[in-house]
C-alpha cells in the first residue's frame, strides 16, 4: 500500500493506471467505510481511498477541529484491506491545485442539510471535484447515507461532462439499525441507545406512511422523536428521484437531521 500525500506526486504515480475505484473519505474509518471498499474490490481495479478532512465543509472551526481523526488506525484498516494507494492531501497543497472544471451547486443543495448550513456543500463539491481531477479514477463509490451529498455530486459530474460512473452504496448500519458514522464515536453509551431508538421509530413510520400516505401527519412522528429528548434539525419525506414530497404510491425516504448533545447525525430510511 503506497501512502501519498503530496498532489503533484500521485499524479505522477497514477499517470499509468486508468482503471482506478476511487472511495473518497474523511478518514476515521469504520464499517460503512469499509463496506465500499469491499464493495470495489469485487471489480478488481486498483484502489485508491483519499483521507481529508476538509475544513470548507464545516459551518465553524470548533466543528473541524473536533471532527474524530485516528490516522493511524485508518492506515491499518486500509493495509488490511489491501488497498493499493492511500492519498492524503495536505490543506494547502490540495486547494493551491488549480482545477479545470467549474463548481455546479443544484438547486437541490438549499433544501436539507444545505437549508441549515450555508457553504457545506459548496464546500464538498469543491473538494471531491479536486480529488477526482487529481486521482482520475474510472470509478467513484459514494455512500447513500449522505443522499444529498451523492445527488449532488452526480449533477455536478453530469454538468461538466466527467467520464466516471458513480456507484451508489447502500448504508451499512449496526445490529441495531443505527448507520454507522464517523460521530457516531462521540456519542456515550445512552446516546447509542436513542439513536438506535431513532432508527427504530423511522423505520415503525416508514412502514405506516407506505400503507397510509393520505392520513399521515409528520407532528406525530416528530413527537415521538422528540420524546427521546434530542433536537431535530429536520425531517422530511421525500421521493428518491423527484426530490419532491411524494405522491401516493411513490417510493421515499425519511431524512432526518438531529443532535443529540452537541453531536449531529443524520440518516434517511
Ligand atoms: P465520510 O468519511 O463520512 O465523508 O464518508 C465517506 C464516504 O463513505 C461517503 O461516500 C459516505 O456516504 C460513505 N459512508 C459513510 N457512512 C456510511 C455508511 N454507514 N454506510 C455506507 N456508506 C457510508
């Protein structure tokens, strides 16, 4: 495993394999993580997962500097994993890199997490059109954990014509249902249990509105969330492909954004 930090270095490295799977990441890995890795070796390209924590993304510098890191742990998950190039950019180094395309913000970016924090997705669309200009990989795997943040970044693609297939990868969750995350690490003991908690009532609903769309009221449903004792940022129901409140009959997702203490997860089931 090649661990690679600077952008004109792997450049140069990756300059003779065009077959690449690209998994970007902001590093303190767990299982969701490596469920795309898994994912990606059954193609039998090389691999090439990227760590950063991208300082743009985040609404404060209190939220980047507390954002979990375990470098050292990451680089021994991914040599289990045998993958073939880790690259690690340094702030500076990554955002002096000039690019060729030009960032495409949908509208689809104000609803959702973007509704709440202002320049989050720039932020991202920013960093992974980087990466992706750099790495040049044939392949991207990206999460639907963060559905926003994939629909964003297809439309960004499509705009500027990029020759990469996304492949979209399901959310791994724990035996209890809760998605994994890299925050789920700052939660304690009966912080776990409420967001399991959360999982369970999402689902419960999930089931009722499927059957019961017309008689449905979204209060209810944040009730019950809200008795667990936690804060939603948001929840919302949405048709996967319209991004619209769904009609009668259409499959959706409920996506939720919430904090439990000062932590903010989200998910959507
Ligand atoms: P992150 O390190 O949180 O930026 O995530 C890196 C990639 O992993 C993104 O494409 C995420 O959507 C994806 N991801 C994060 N958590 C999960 C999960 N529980 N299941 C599947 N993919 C995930």
């Amino acid at each position: 495993m090649k661990v690679i930090k600077n952008t004109k270095i792997i450049k140069r490295i990756l300059k003779g394999s065009r077959s690449l799977s690209f998994i970007p990441t902001m590093g303190s890995l767990h299982n969701g993580h490596i469920s795309l890795i898994k994912k990606a070796k059954r193609d039998k390209n090389k691999i090439v997962v990227s760590i950063f924590v991208n300082p743009k993304q985040f609404e404060n510098n209190k939220d980047y500097k507390s954002y979990p890191r375990n470098l050292g742990k990451d680089l021994n998950i991914l040599k289990k994993q045998k993958i073939d190039f880790v690259f690690l950019p340094r702030v500076k180094d990554i955002y002096l890199y000039k690019t060729k395309n030009k960032i495409y913000l949908d509208k689809f970016s104000k609803n959702l997490c973007g509704k709440y924090r202002s320049g989050h997705f720039k932020g991202v669309i920013d960093i992974v059109n980087r990466l992706v200009e750099i790495v040049r990989p044939k392949k991207i795997y990206l999460g639907k954990k963060d559905y926003q943040q994939l629909i964003l970044i297809k439309k960004h693609f499509s705009k500027n014509n990029f020759k990469i297939k996304i492949i979209e990868c399901n959310t791994y969750r724990d035996a209890f249902g809760l998605a994994e995350s890299s925050r789920n690490k700052s939660l304690n003991e009966n912080q776990l249990n409420v967001a399991r908690n959360v999982y369970r009532i999402l689902k419960k609903n999930k089931l009722f509105i499927k059957r019961n769309l017309k008689n449905y009221r979204l209060n209810n449903l944040k009730k019950q969330i809200i008795s667990l004792g936690l804060k939603i940022e948001y929840i919302k129901l949405l048709n996967l492909k319209t991004l619209k409140y769904p009609k009668i009959n259409e499959n959706f997702n409920i996506f939720i954004a919430y904090y439990l203490g000062k932590t903010r997860l989200i998910d959507n089931i």
